[in-house]
C-alpha cells in the first residue's frame, strides 16, 4: 500500500508540474480593438500613440492608457 501512495503523489506532481509549464509558456491574448485610420491619425495629432507596428498596410498601435488597435493603412490619393 506504501507504493501505491508513492505512485499516486508521484503522478499528481507530474500533473502540477505540466500544468505550470503550460500556464507559463502560454501568453495571454490581449485584446486589439479596431479602429479606422482617421481615427489613428487624431489620436497621433493629440499625441495619445505610444508605439506603433506596421506590416505592410497593416497596423497596430498602442494608446497611452495601453489599448492596442489595429487599423488599415489607405493608399495616399494625389
């Protein structure tokens, strides 16, 4: 019976420690909220952008109270 109880307590820290492992190698989503490019443009005229990521004509921004947004990039009309 002692190795049965050996066994069990052996298992439940296997199990404990793969479920930390997966709790520390796993991010946690952040939310990005939409926004439309004349909004971005306001928001970099109050100076209200931190940072900004862009790839391509996508673009993602974070304000100053840490709200990240994604948003568009048009083509420049001449």
């Amino acid at each position: 019976m002692n190795s049965l109880y050996k066994n069990l307590i052996f298992w439940a820290v296997i199990f404990i420690i793969m479920i930390l492992l997966f709790q520390v190698f796993t991010k946690p989503k952040q939310t990005v909220l939409d926004k439309n490019y004349s909004d971005f443009i306001t928001a970099v005229e109050k100076n209200q952008v931190l940072e900004v990521e862009a790839r391509g004509r996508n673009m993602t921004w974070k304000d100053v109270n840490g709200t990240r947004y994604k948003t568009y990039v048009p083509e420049d009309l001449k």
